[in-house]
C-alpha cells in the first residue's frame, strides 16, 4: 500500500470528491482524504480551496490525523487568514493537553502559521509553555519565540519573551539551553544593531553553556559551539579553561561540530600567553582537519576553503600534513583546484620536491583548467620558497618543451613573476623564452613576455627586431599587449638610445595618433613629455627599482583574514569574504576601515592571482599618480559631455571608507615629478576660474521618479549659467529616451542643448550631465523669483519637481564698474530701495577676490577711519550685472576677525535684494 | 538556518518541497539545474578537448560527461537572496536553501542525514519510493527539522515518533484502525543518553564488531606510495537488553590518534585510560572512525607490475602489460580484485588476455576494467596484450592512472587489535565477536 494512489485524479472534479470525503463519517476515510490533499501539497497542487473542511477534521483524538492537518494549516494558513482563526481554539486546547507530545506539537504548529492575528492568541500558551514542566515543551516553546520573534518583532518585546527565553538559558536540560541559544542568536542575527546586545555573555553564563555543551546533542553543540566563538575571555587563563572544555569536541563524529570547535579554539589560541600550551592545542587541530579530507566530496570543498584560510593564518598546524592535499585524478575540478592552492601555501623548503614532483604529474594531466593551475602552481612556489626558484625554473622550461600551447603560455606568465621576484638572476633562460616568441597567442602571455624583453632588453640581442617585428602588428594586438609594448620599447630607448630612435618615435605615434584607447593616449603621452623634457628623469622614473614581490601578494590581508577566521564553518568562511559583504540585511560589524579596504579588492576574485600582478604604468608611487590623474576630473568639461560612473562604487567610497576611517583615503599629494613636465601635463584643463558651486542636491527622489533618482545644482561654466545633473538609476530595467523642459521663469532660462545620455541608463549606473542654460525663453515672474520648474522626461514617464537657481549664477563676468559711475549708480537708486542685513560673520580675507569667483565685482574699497567711522572698518562697494540686465549693487562693511558684517543692497527690483544678498552671503562664506 | 527543502529527481523536477519559514517559489532550484547543467557541459567540453586531438565519439564523451556532472555542481550556491546548500544520494538531489549566515557543513551534514532517515525507513533513496511514501515523508522532515533547528535526527527517536512502514504493519492497520504515528513522547528524547531507547528486550544478546579499514593511496611510476592513508572505522551491531555499558579495549590504542567517536562514547575515559567506554544505541551504528596518516603504518597489500606504450595511431600497436601481486598481507588472502583504468579517448580498440578473471574495454567511455577476483599467491595474475589508437589522432600526451580495489579479511592493514569486551550494569553474558577486513579505498597508480 503505497501514497502514490493518492496521486491518481478521477474525472470528476477533484477538489470536489476530495471534500465529500473530509465530511465523510468514517474516521477512516477522512484520514485517507486527508492524506491525498497533503499529497497535493507536496508537489505543489492549489488545494487552499479545501481549507475549511480540512480543518473541520482538526477536532480528533487521532493523533496522526492531527498532525496531517498540522501540516496543511502551516501551509495555507497565510493564504486564509481569516479561516485560520477558526484553528486556534483547538491549537489553546491542545497546549493544554495531558500529553506532552501533543503540547509541543501544537506549540510548533502555532509559531509556523504565519498570521499575525493568531500570533496574537498564541501569546498566553506560549507564555504556559515557556514555563511547561516537560523540558521538551519547553525547548520547542523556545524555538517558538524566535519564529514569533520572525514574524512580530514588536510583538515579541512587548510580551517580554527575550527575558523568558534568557531565563531557559540557566534551565537544568542541556537541550533547552542550546534551543534557547539558537533561538537568541538568530533572533540577535535579525535585530538592529542599535539595541543592546541580546545575548551577553558572561563568564557565568560561558560556564552554563560549556557544561550544557557535553550533554546535549549534536545539533545542539554547533549552536552552543558558534555561539561561545563570540566569547571574549577575560584574560589567558580563563581562554585555556575554556579550550580546555571544549577540545574533546573535536573527536565527534559530525563534522559541523568539529568545525565549530576549531572555530573556538582558533580564536581563543590568540588569546593564550603560554607558548607551550598553545603549541599543545595547535597539534590537537591537525588530526580532525585531515579526518574531515575523507568525507564527501562536498564536505570536503567546505573543509578544503576552511583549510585554506587557517594555513594562512597559522600554517604550522598542517605543516606536516603535506600528503592529504594531493590531488587525485578523479577529485571533482572544485576539489582539486582547492588542494593545489593548500599545497603551494604549505610548500616550505623540507617539502619542495615532494610538491614539485607532484606539481610535473598535474601538469601532465588532461583538464586544461587544472594544468594552467598547477603551471602557475610551480611559478608561485618559486617565489615562496628561494631554494627551489632554480629548480621550478628548470621544470617549467621542462614543460615548455612538450610544446603544449597553454602550458607554454601560462609559463611564460609565471617565469615573469620569477623575474620579478628574483631580478637579473636567471637571464640564462631569456634566449629559450625567445625561441618560443611564434607560439604565444594569448594577450597575458604576450604582455608577459614583452615585460621580460623590455626589462631585459640590454641582455636579449635582437629585442630590436622582436619589438619592431611586434610593433608591426600593433593595431592587432590587445589593449594589454599595445601598453606593455609601448612600455618595453622606451624602456629599449632608454637602454639603447642610438638605434631605437625611430622605433620609439613610431610607437609613441601609434599610441598617441592612432589608438582610441584612453590609457594607452595617456601613457604614451606621458611617455612622450618625459622622454622630450628630461630623459635623465624618463630614466629615473621608467627604470626604477620595482618594488619585489612576495609570496604575501596571494595572501588574504591580514585584519580580514582574522575576521574570517572567526567565521570558520560559516558561508563567509567559504567565499572569503565578511557577512556582511555578500548577505542581505547583515550589518558590517564595526568593520576597520582596513577590512573594508580588503574586501574591495577581494570582490572580483576570490582567489587573488599572482600572476598579474599590477605594474604601475610609470614608477613613480602609484598611489599618488593615480590620485593626480583622477583629480584631472576637477577641472570644467565642455558643455554636455557625460562621465558615467557605476553607481555601486560611489558607494563605496562613500560610506565603507569614509566611515571606517578617512585618513586611510589616498591623500592627494603633491605630484613627484623630477621636472616640470608631468606638472605642466596635469595641468591640461587650467585657467578657468572655478565657480562656485554648492553640493548637488537631491531634486527628483527614486520614489517619485519610479526609480529615476535626479541630483542638481547649478554652476557657471564658460560665461553661462549651467545645471548639472546627476540621473541615476535605481530601476530594473534600463531608462532611455531622455529629455528635459524648463517652464518659463523669471529670467527666461532655457537649455541651449536637448538632454542626451551617451547610452541608456543602466539599472545601478549613474550618469552625470551638464546642461549649459541661456536666457531667452518665454519670462514669467515665478515666486520667490529664482524657481525653476522642471519636467524630465524618459521611456517611463515625466516626472516634473522643482528647484532654485542660486542668483550669483546668473551673474554676468564682466560687470566691471569705475567707483564714479559706482556712485552716480548708487545715487540713482534712491535710499527706498535699500535694504539693510547683518550677517554673522568677520569680514573674511580676501573677500573681494571671493566675490569676483561669483561674478560680483569690487568697484572701490575705503579704509574707514579717524572720526567718522570705525577705526579699521573695511568698506567694499561691490556691483553685479544680472544676466537680464538688471544691476546689483551693494556696499559691504565689516572687520576681519570682528563680526558682523553690514551689508546694504540697493536694486531697482527690489525683490532680488534678498536673493542677492543670500548670493553674497554664500559666496563670503565660501571655502 | 535551513529555510526549505526541496527535492529533485534525476529529471531536475521537483517532487517534494518543505517550507520551514515562508514559502519560497520552487524557481530557486533553477539556479541549481543550471549549475548542474553547466558543470555538465563544462565537463562535455573537456572530453570533447580531449576527444578532437583524435576522432571523437560522440557518445563517449556524453556519458563520461554524465558520470563527472554529477559531483561537479559546488555544494554551496549563491543566488541574489538565498544560498542553496545541496547534496546528492543516489539520483535524489537534496537542495536546502538559506538565507542567513549558517554553517554549510552543518546544512550539507543534516541532508545526509535526512538521506540516511530514508535509506533506513524505506531501504532505498530514489524518487519512485519517496514519491510513493510521499506522507511518510513529509511528516519524517517535519520531525526532523523545527523552524530550521534540527529537532529529533536520531533514528531511535524518529521510529518511535513514526514508526517505518512494513507490509505487516499496513494491514494491522488497515484492520484495527491504529496509526503509524507514535502517541507517546519518545523516551530517549531528552534523557543524556537519547541515542537509546528504554526497555529493550532480546532473548538473544549479542554484540558483534566489525573493524573495517580503507587504504587511501597513491602510488606512482616507481612503485613507491606518493600518499598512502587509513581510514578506519568500527561499525557496530548490538542487539543487548536494558542499558547495558560496554567497554571495549585495544591491544594498541596508541594507533588511534584520530579519533571520531559516535555520541555515546565516554570522552574523558578515552582520554585517560584509552578504553572505549559507552551505552551503545540500540542495533546497528559506527561507533567509531579514525585515520591512520603517517605514512610508515600503511602497509600496502598488493604490488603492481606495469608497462605500457602507445605505439602510433592508425600505426604500430600499443603494448600493455599489467602484473598484480600480494605483499605484505601475512598471509591473508586478497579477494575481490578488481582495477578499472580510463584510457584516452584516442584508443580505438585493446586485445588483451588476462590470465585470469575477465577484462574489457568499454568501446564508449574507454574505460578498461578488469575482474581479477582472487588472487592465489603461487600464480600472481596478469594482463597483456595490444592497444590501438585510431587513425588520424594524435598519440596520448599522458599515462592514464589506474584504481584498484581489493578486500582482505581477517586483516587489520594498521595492525589495530581489539583485546577485550566487557559488559557492566547487566547480569546476561551476551555473545560476541569482531571481524576484521581491509578494503582498498581511494587507490590510485599511476603509471
């Protein structure tokens, strides 16, 4: 008698025959029916519609009966909230049976219905549960808190069950406390971090837990174990009690609990002074480490990415364990790419030929993936270990001989590393790299290989002709290989000046003329200007001394790595990489700004590759190149170009860095340059006068704009009043179609250019535009007088906001004006239309020249003095040409270092006074 | 912790889901269907690679493709807001989705549970008798998981909660009405000792031992083992009355410096006496596992004799001649030889006469196998014969690796010996052995 009839439909309407049965008489039948709707559950069926003949059945003494229409509650009670109330009379009886079983199972029951109504009524038997007699009702009870707690956060804390599950975590059964555990720490998982921590532990509490440790259960022990990790012992001794307590645990059978209990010890070891004892526990590690190597293949991935970030961090452990990572021919690829990293991490002098012997079989495998890991394998044992650079040199050039075209490729990318790390020590072996120049056709190994020439281009006889060979192919090759060219040909000139003459003349035009790569433009124009200004500093800079790499360049940076490794046997534990940087909703727990730095650079790969590592295009410090060359931004763009930048990376800088710590963002610094030349280079963009420009403002909200984020302000570029915009997407389909209309205003503003966007707008991208505006259009008198109502429009919809033009943005450059006409200006406007202000401030230095970045003008300056007025008293008489021809002007008092400030406008429109002098006031208090 | 569960048959169609929490849409497993499937073709494109150096067939590459897909697909998955842990057992794939920070191991190991809870109720894993037990099942994953915690895995406990269908128990059932679900709290539930269960009766008490030891090796060109492991275990098989408390101890327990013991062994004596002390679950269980690593303990029973050249495709044969013989076996014997050996895809065709058992070479996946069975000392069996490439292709760049797999009763590789086993807190003398074999592991030449 199999469930499978319960699949078989009849003709008749299913649903139909089904709910004859559920009112059938017979105990029997019900049940049967019973069981057919769970069976269409199970594969997922719509039987909702059966709900309240099912739970008609509810009322039963049959306990099997009970629990089928349990199962069905939990399912559809959401769907149908309202029936759902007609269960919980018999869910407050059952928490009152006789029968603990049926006590727990209608309290499990309960948490799982997820309504919030009958949460409510849930309230008074959990509650009696909590409190239940029978240890199992209670740890169920417990877990009913957190599902709660899931459901109705508020609910949970008004009816004060935090306290009532911290109490259960001084119960006297082993398997409430870790229930109550698990429950908190999930509860604490989904809790803002604002409130206090939920589950303080205290060496009280520790000890509780370690004594409920050796009895409750498996399950029981990874919750108790994870959540000790979090401890932070007072002071060594107490670190090697607990260890103590808990090392037993690492002879369990489940390989969860080992795990978690090498997560506690690895983070108490740091805490232990006596080196003898931590040596002690160390060792206790490299047995259940290996054990969990004979598992599954899919724990053995897990314990393998484990593995991998405790060898960085205390390689010792595993030292001696060399022979568990060798790869097997028939592990799956995820396993052997693994074992091979572990291998080359724990190669130390004793065990190098073991390694490379094993390293000459791998290459000889057949998957491809795997024997490119284990050629690049070779390389980094070079580098590791000094002893054996030799020897793994001799090996690669062994495998280039097999002629094997990605074996030969991906050496020649790691012999590069070789030379390095170990400069001009193996030059021996450049004329059998040449030999294979014909058979490299892949960018990396090319770029490779004409770093080496490049570098090595005094001691390579014919790198003239290899490079001009090369060189004749330029348009063809990839980005990389044109810059490392370009690259290896000066670095050639620089060496051998007399005969490469043409040749770096004939690259730098390719690189300069010809290409409409950005960065080869750049770098050849840098190039260019050093080699023409000052070749003793082209040298000084294009063949300085590299910095040496390292082994350490694979490693995960240190303050992360110790984060992971309190996160070992947990998902981050496997992608390398914090919680918070790949988990929804998890917040960065007090992160060091060095952690997130990590993390950035971790987020393309997770294994970092040595074999590109970056090379600073020229050799200054390329922290503050990069700084300088970014900063080129700063300076006014032409009218309408667009940058786009990912959104995502804004954020990052934003918020990740600067909160953690902002003396860590590259300062920029000062260009460390030998001559003038790359100064004079940077400067490409300079003259203009900056105007001022406030922070871009938030116009068109996400919300409103149905994921259009629209962020403004508005400047002066070259003589007119522009808007800038940042339009940012944060909708899931791409926006196009742009367009933007300015409803007629006061000045008669409108953009001299349509809106466009070089290309539709992304979802998370951000785009940046400048739209020069002019006067012209239709003038009517909007209130206050510098409103602009805009309308945007794209593929979704318009969206109109509105916005205000800072009025010195509309100021005319030159409004120059000679103190007597000044003053027959002032005269005019009669004294009616003066205002007065007083602004907060001293007079700031160099308050004219402040003024004039805005567009207002100094027409003459008086020293007050003597008997008239204040001794010391600056007077400024400042004028302003509007763009609609109306003059401003103003007369500024003040003293530096004394406020205030005394300001009197005078205008014919004697509304502008106001925004007039906001204008001042912003531009005085400018920097 | 564990959000839902689904399971999936070989086809890649879902035929059970369990929510824990909200429902979650059973699309999630597409991001695992097509892990899988492309993992599948990864591996197809990699025997293909292999293959276009010669002339492929097709098939071949096809079903060694199936073969490798399947372990192929990471454990762990990412997707924008969940994580899918899965395992497989059988042709069932078990997909657990997160979706908060837990620890895989934790997921991955209760799948494997929840695979052996079936195993043990319904005999086999496969989607025919899970969909037929469909209820059954549903109601065994909703004992064994509560709002993601694991609540009762012990199947002590689980048989008592729901008690595994039989033929006999149906009808009864099916007579007097009663239900194949237990009324009553399982009594080992919360005791310290949940593994077993009270009040258990035999007439006959019996306790038997089985000491079961795995090498792991690999052996290179040159005969010498590269890596060479044990790993051991102790399944056990206690049918006793009441609570009984075994000890069992070791003529040299000093072998036994990794350790995983089964719940019910006594730490702390271990620890200071180097005894196995413990209340045994009810029937059978492992009560122990343990590793063998350094290398000088590993004493390798069977010695292999090798040769092999390609000759050239289309051209000249290939010679290949294999040699098996026992060493180091005390004389035991080496029963159930078997070594199976994947050959390039070149290879076309292989004439070979073993002196004994039967060998062939499959003409699609180019695997040759041969049955040694077992092997008399005085006539070590071998293996000889041609091999020939197809026309056209390129030679092999590589030697195959080939894996044997051997047993040898009544031998202990490590040496590891059991002295004596008492019984306390019971009056009844129970009957007892143990048996020791030794399995050839994950066991590689290289040649």
């Amino acid at each position: 008698m199999t469930d499978s009839k319960y699949f078989t439909t009849t003709k008749k309407g299913e649903i139909f025959e089904l709910k004859a049965e559920l009112n059938s008489e017979k105990k029997e039948k019900k049940k049967e029916a019973v069981k057919k709707v769970i069976a269409s559950m199970t594969v997922g069926k719509d039987v909702s519609a059966l709900f309240p003949d099912v739970v008609n059945c509810m009322q039963t003494d049959n306990l099997e009966l009970k629990k089928l229409v349990y199962l069905y509650l939990m399912n559809y009670a959401k769907s149908q909230p309202d029936m759902a109330i007609m269960a919980v009379n018999t869910f407050v009886k059952d928490c009152e049976d006789s029968n603990p079983l049926i006590r727990a199972l209608a309290v499990r029951t309960m948490g799982c219905i997820r309504v919030a109504r009958i949460a409510e009524y849930a309230c008074e038997p959990l509650r009696r549960c909590l409190r239940d007699e029978d240890p199992y009702v209670r740890k169920t009870a417990a877990v009913c808190v957190a599902k709660l707690h899931d459901l109705s956060p508020s609910l949970v804390l008004e009816q004060g069950f935090l306290d009532s599950l911290k109490e259960l975590l001084s119960d006297s059964n082993p398997m409430v406390v870790s229930n109550a555990v698990a429950a908190l720490c999930e509860i604490a998982e989904s809790c803002e971090s604002d409130s206090e921590p939920l589950l303080e532990l205290t060496p009280a509490l520790v000890n509780k837990l370690l004594t409920a440790l050796n009895e409750c259960n498996e399950w029981g022990q990874i919750f108790l174990l994870d959540c000790l990790a979090n401890y932070n012992p007072a002071d060594a001794r107490e670190a090697q009690s607990v260890c103590e307590r808990v090392s037993p645990r690492l002879a369990h059978a489940n390989p969860a609990v080992v795990l978690s209990a090498v997560k506690v010890l690895l983070g108490f070891a740091n805490r232990l002074e006596d080196q003898e004892t931590l040596e002690t526990l160390l060792k206790k590690l490299a047995p259940p480490l290996v054990t969990l190597l004979a598992s599954e293949p899919e724990l053995q991935y897990v314990a393998l990415r484990n593995i991998n970030l405790i060898v960085q961090r205390r390689p010792s452990i595993l030292r001696q364990e060399m022979r568990v990572f060798f790869v097997r021919y028939n592990d799956p690829i995820y396993v052997k790419l693994e074992k091979l990293d572990i291998m080359v991490r724990l190669a130390s002098p004793a065990n190098i030929s073991q390694v490379l012997a094993e390293l000459r079989e791998y290459a000889a495998e057949v998957d491809v993936d795997f024997v490119r890991k284990a050629v690049c394998a070779i390389g980094r044992c070079a580098i590791k270990v000094e002893q054996c650079a030799e020897r793994c040199i001799s090996l690669l050039l062994d495998l280039m001989q097999s002629k094997v075209s990605y074996v030969l490729q991906e050496a020649v990318v790691v012999i590069k590393d070789i030379f390095r790390k170990y400069p001009s020590k193996y030059e021996s072996i450049l004329s059998v790299l040449c030999d294979s120049l014909e058979s490299l056709d892949e960018p990396e190994s090319r770029a490779s290989m004409l770093w080496i020439i490049g570098e090595n281009a005094e001691r390579v006889e014919n790198a003239t002709e290899i490079l001009t060979a090369f060189l004749e192919g330029f348009h063809d090759e990839m980005p990389q290989v044109q810059l490392q060219l370009l690259s290896a040909i000066v670095k050639l000139f620089l060496k051998k000046p007399a005969e490469t003459q043409t040749l770096v003349q004939q690259v730098l035009s390719l690189a300069t003329q010809d290409s409409d790569n950005p960065d080869l433009r750049d770098r050849g124009y840098i190039y260019w200007r050093l080699l023409s200004t000052d070749p003793a500093a082209a040298r000084d800079v294009v063949l300085a001394e590299k910095p040496i790499i390292s082994e350490e360049c694979d490693m995960l940076e240190r303050s992360l790595l110790d984060s992971l490794i309190s996160q070992i046997s947990t998902l981050s534990s496997i992608y390398h990489k914090p919680p918070h940087a790949f988990l929804e909703g998890v917040r960065a727990p007090g992160v060091t700004a060095a952690a997130a730095r990590g993390e950035i650079g971790g987020i393309g790969s997770d294994t970092p590759q040595l074999s590109t590592p970056a090379e600073p295009p020229v050799a200054a410090p390329p922290a503050s190149l990069l700084g300088d060359l970014l900063n080129l931004d700063v300076c006014p763009t032409p009218a309408s170009t667009t940058i786009v930048q990912p959104l995502g990376m804004l954020n990052l800088m934003g918020t990740d860095l600067l909160g953690g710590g902002p003396n860590l963002l590259p300062a920029p610094q000062p260009i460390p340059v030998p001559s003038g030349a790359l100064a004079d280079l940077f400067d490409l963009g300079g003259g203009a006068i900056p105007a001022i420009t406030s922070p871009k403002m938030v116009w068109l909200t996400a919300l409103k704009g149905k994921g259009l984020e629209v962020k403004g302000t508005f400047s002066r570029r070259q003589g007119s009043p522009c808007m800038e915009l940042s339009l940012s997407n944060h909708a899931m389909a791409p926006l196009a179609g742009f367009a933007l209309q300015l409803n007629h205003n006061s000045f008669g503003l409108a953009p001299t250019c349509p809106l466009s966007l070089s290309a539709p707008l992304l979802p998370g991208q951000c785009q940046e535009v400048n739209l020069p505006l002019a006067t012209g259009g239709m003038v009517m008198q909007t209130e206050p007088l510098t409103a602009l109502q805009v309308a945007i429009k794209n593929n979704i919809d318009v969206f109109y906001f509105g916005c205000t033009i800072p009025l010195h943005v509309l100021f005319i450059e030159d409004a120059k004006m000679d103190p007597i006409s000044f003053n027959a200006a002032w005269t005019e406007l009669s004294a009616e239309t003066e205002v007065h202000y007083q602004l907060q401030i001293s007079l700031p230095d160099g308050a004219a020249s402040k003024l004039a970045t805005g567009g207002v003008f100094l027409s003459s300056k008086q020293q007050e003095g003597g008997a008239v007025g204040v001794p010391g008293m600056e007077v400024l008489r400042v004028c302003s040409h509007l763009i609609s021809g109306v003059w401003i002007l103003a007369e500024i008092r003040g003293q530096p270092g004394i406020p205030p400030v005394m300001m009197v406008v005078r205008t014919h429109v004697p509304k502008l006074a106001p925004l007039a002098f906001h204008s001042y006031e912003t531009l005085l208090c400018s920097y | 912790m564990i959000h839902s569960l689904f399971l999936l048959d070989a086809a890649g169609d879902v035929f059970l889901e369990k929510h824990w929490k909200s429902p979650l849409s059973r699309s999630l497993c597409d991001y695992y269907l097509e892990a899988k499937s492309s993992a599948f073709s990864q591996s197809g494109r990699d025997a293909a690679g292999k293959g276009d150096q010669g002339t492929t067939t097709g098939g071949g590459a096809d079903t060694q493709a199936v073969g490798a897909a399947q372990r192929l697909v990471p454990p762990v998955l990412a997707t924008p807001h969940h994580f899918l842990v899965s395992a497989e057992r059988g042709r069932v794939a078990l997909v657990a989705a997160v979706r908060e920070e837990v620890s895989p191991l934790f997921v991955i190991e209760f799948l494997h549970r929840v695979a052996d809870t079936f195993q043990d109720y319904f005999g086999e894993v496969s989607d025919t008798v899970l969909k037929d037990q469909v209820v059954l099942v549903y109601e065994l994953l909703e004992e064994m998981l509560d709002n993601g915690f694991p609540l009762a895995t012990e199947s002590n406990i689980l048989h008592e909660l729901i008690r595994p269908p039989t033929v006999l128990r149906s009808v009864v059932n099916a007579v007097t009405g009663s239900t194949n679900v237990g009324e009553t709290l399982p009594s080992g539930q919360l005791s310290n000792v949940p593994w077993r269960r009270a009040g258990v009766r035999y007439s006959n008490n019996e306790a038997y031992f089985d000491v079961i030891e795995e090498i792991e090796a690999i052996i290179d060109t040159t005969g010498s083992a590269v890596a060479a492991e044990i790993q051991g275990v102790i399944d056990a098989c206690v049918k006793l009355s009441g609570m009984p408390d075994l000890t069992l101890s070791f003529l040299n327990p000093r072998l036994l410096d990794d350790v995983s013991f089964h719940p019910c062994v006594r730490y702390k004596r271990w620890d200071a006496e180097r005894v196995l002390s413990f209340v045994p679950p009810d029937g059978t269980f492992r009560l122990l596992s343990y590793h063998v690593g350094s290398q000088n303990l590993v004493a390798i029973p069977i010695s292999v004799r090798h040769s092999l050249t390609w000759g050239t495709p289309g051209g000249a044969q290939g010679k290949l001649e294999l040699g098996l013989a026992p060493r180091h076996t005390l004389g035991k014997v080496l029963e159930a030889v078997s070594m199976t050996m994947p050959m390039p895809q070149q290879v076309s065709t292989a004439s070979l006469t073993p002196s004994q058992g039967t060998a062939s070479l499959d003409p699609v996946s180019k695997v040759l196998t041969w049955e040694v069975g077992k092997i008399n000392p005085q006539k070590p069996p071998s293996l000889r014969g041609s091999i020939s490439l197809s026309p056209g292709s390129l030679p092999p760049d590589g030697n195959p690796t080939l894996s044997l797999a051997f047993r040898v009763p009544q031998l202990a590789i490590s040496g590891l010996k059991v002295t004596r086993l008492d019984l306390y807190g019971e009056k009844y003398k129970p009957f007892k052995g143990v048996k020791y074999v030794s399995k050839a592991g994950r066991f590689h030449v290289r040649i």
